[in-house]
C-alpha cells in the first residue's frame, strides 16, 4: 500500500506513476475521496466517543433523581458511538480497497511504458560463437542424461521435468556457489516455507491482478510460494527492526511454483517456464534512504555470479509497465541463449521501497524515535532457468559442456561432461 500522507500532500506525483504504468489516475482521485470519508468518518466516530465518556462522568455525579433521564440519554450515545464506529471501519475497509488498486510508487528514471520498453543499461561478454551447429538445452540435456522433459510429463503433467544424472549435480553445484557467494556479502542463509498465509501473500503483492498465477490451497487456506521472497518479507511482519548496523540481508532456499497461467505457448520447450523450480533468493529489509544503493548492490552481487559462470547479458532497466504491483524499480539481467539467438531473463532484482513493509507492518525506528516502514528488496542469485543457459554457452561439437571453473569444486573437479559419461 502507498502512503496515505503521500497521497494526501502530492497526489500528481502519484498520478504521474500510475500513468508510466499504463493504470488509468482515476484509481488516485477515488483513493482519495476514500481516505476523505474514512478521515470524516473517523472524526465521527472520535467526537462521539469523546462526549460519551464526558457524559459518563455527568451520570457519575449526577443527584440520584436525575440519573434515570441521564441513563437514557448514555444509552442513546452509547448506540450512536456504536453505529459511528461500524461506519468508520467500513470507511477504513473502502479507502484500503481503493487504496490497493495503486501500485507502488515508480522511483524518477524508470522508463515508462510496457514490456517492449525498457532501457539497456550494459551487456557484458561477447556472444558466443560455434565452428559447429548449436544443439538447444533440451537436446543437450537428452544427450547427456540431465533432463527428463518425458517422464515429467508423464508423472505431473506438461510443464515438469525431471533433472537426473549430472543434470542433477549441476544444479546443487550452482545453488551452492550461490550460496557461498551470499554468505562471503553478509547474509544469513534460510531454508524458508513454500506455503504461506493469505495475508502474507497480500502483503507482498501476488494476489494482485497476477493472482492466477499463484497455486492455492482452498481446504487450508495456503499458497504456494512463486518465490522465497514471499516468506522473507513476512518473517518480519509486525517487527520493529534494528537496522543500526545496516541492512538485514537473508538468503532463502526454497523449491517455487508457479502456474504460468495465461503464457500458453510461450516458452513451452525445455526447463525455460516451468510449474517448479528451485532457488537461491536474496532478500534485504533496509532504511529507506539506503535502498537505491542496496539495489545496486543486489545488481553487482548477481553480475559477479554470471560472470564467474562465463555467460554474456545484458542488464536492463525494466519498464513501469513491467514492473509489478510492488516495485518501485527493478532491474533484470538477461542472458544469450545461443539457439534462441537472443537475451532471457535469469535474475530480476527490484527495490520495493515501503510498499510491501507498510501491508506487512514492518518497521524501523528512525532518529526521532518514531518508527516507520522499512525499505525491502529482493534478487535471484541462482535458479533452475541458469542451466539453460549453462548448457547451451559451454557446448562442445560433440554434445558434450565444459564446466565452468568456479563449478568445479561443486563438482568433484570435473572440468567436462559429455554423453558417454552419462
């Protein structure tokens, strides 16, 4: 949720957000006409209150003979406070309502527009080139015994897999060097849940206009997780944190899924968009006033991870449009995929400034002593989707792939893998 003093004192700064995004600002002026009658309402509700309790104390020391009339009139104001207090808190439930349908404010510099929009910021590496025809990862994979697209199919359905073999060991190889890599910046490692309370998946913002993407367990009233991210912004909900020594950074390790409804036909060979995956998420609970900062930081964290593996991306600044309902800004860095002959998505790391801390009732204790939300912020430093890319950069004619130095402790030393070690 925004912050109503925000709306109240600079609502064209809001409007101006929600217009990058392509949301109609119409959302703004029925959030605060809202937050005008929730405000009267409230005042309402005080006023009377205020007099009741005045007039309790005139019953108190009123003569005995006039208490009867005066008793009458307490259980008038009594049910007038009452009737005031329900419609403050339906007026508290409308501005909140209206309240939701803005998304978070998009930080100055965020390219407007949709998907199509962004802004590449820079590439690194040199596309790859081969004096041989290129094999896509789900050949490779084949050939090599690493993935099983059939047999996941049969046992859950389209859209599952199986990794086997080295296949298998590559991706505990890769979620472990992430796993080093965060813990050698300062981060506490956590195995997290992957099914979580509704209010915790509100809070972050998946059960938006993008809620059909989410797997639901109606019986128990639990989600499934589409990341860690989830889990890490609730595990402080209704804190208040020291942030003192700086930022509170977590790792979470946690199996995803996601329905991908509505990419029918997208992406539909391979591990690329996939119902289940593992990953490696970084997650930072920071001040305010750091936030840009960190963000670049989770941006240079995941750039030295693709860079150890030796893949080319680029690193682009994601368009308003593309952002989601809780970003203020987010960066993706998109690796060449050889035989699809262009960049894909492998991390997105996005600054969610105090939008997902205010639903969630995180907070920090500022200089003054008052306390106020936290900036939080998240970024994959390893997952599933990696191995595409993997695979098919560090191919070799004969259907085999060189491993990656910095895997190769993860690996037991092997330098290489090909199909007759399958």
């Amino acid at each position: 949720m925004i912050d109503p003093a925000l709306l109240r004192s600079n609502p064209e700064a809001v409007r101006r957000s929600q217009e990058a995004r392509g949301n109609d600002p119409e959302t703004v002026d029925l959030a605060i006409a809202a937050d005008e009658a929730r405000r009267a309402a409230l005042t309402g509700f005080e006023t009377l209150r205020a007099e009741q309790n005045e007039f309790g104390k005139q019953v108190r020391s009123a003569p005995k003979d006039e208490k009867p009339a005066l008793i009458a009139r307490a259980q008038e104001l009594a049910s007038q406070v009452k009737a005031a207090e329900a419609r403050a808190k339906e007026a508290e439930a409308a501005f909140e309502t209206a309240a939701s349908r803005i998304e978070n404010i998009v930080i100055d510099g965020v390219p407007a527009g949709g998907e199509e929009q962004f802004v590449t910021l820079r590439t690194h590496g040199q596309i790859p080139q081969y004096d041989f025809p290129p094999r896509d990862h789900v050949e490779l994979g084949e050939l090599l015994g690493a993935i099983d697209i059939q047999r996941g199919a049969k046992v859950s359905g389209s859209r599952f897999y199986f990794l086997r073999g080295f296949g298998a060991r590559l991706e505990i190889a890769l979620m472990n060097l992430a796993l080093d890599h965060a813990l050698r910046n300062g981060f506490t490692p956590l195995i997290t849940p992957t099914l979580v309370r509704s209010e915790v998946m509100r809070g972050t913002g998946f059960l938006g206009e993008h809620a059909d993407e989410v797997y639901h367990l109606p019986a128990d009233d639990l989600y499934l997780t589409g990341t860690s991210e989830v889990a890490l912004a609730g595990y402080h909900s209704d804190e208040i944190l020291d942030l003192s020594a700086g930022p509170l950074r977590y790792a979470g390790w946690s199996t995803c899924y996601r329905r991908e409804a509505g990419s029918h036909g997208k992406d539909t060979r391979g591990i690329l968009r996939v119902h289940q995956f593992n990953k490696l998420e970084m997650f930072v609970y920071a001040d305010p006033a750091d936030a840009e900062h960190e963000h670049e930081r989770l941006v240079a964290w995941q750039e030295e991870m693709l860079q150890s593996l030796g893949l080319s991306y680029r690193v682009i600044d994601v368009a308003a449009g593309d952002l989601g309902s809780s970003a203020a800004r987010k960066f993706d860095i998109e690796a060449w995929v050889p035989t699809q002959g262009t960049y894909r998505e492998l991390t997105s790391t996005s600054n969610c400034t105090g939008y997902q801390a205010r639903r969630l009732a995180t907070r920090y204790r500022t200089e003054t002593g008052k306390t106020a939300p936290v900036a939080t912020l998240n970024g994959t430093l390893a997952t599933t989707r990696w191995i595409v890319a993997l695979l098919e950069t560090h191919q070799r004619a004969d259907g085999g792939v060189t491993v990656p130095e910095a895997l190769r402790p993860y690996l037991g030393g092997l330098a290489a893998f090909a199909p007759e070690d399958a």
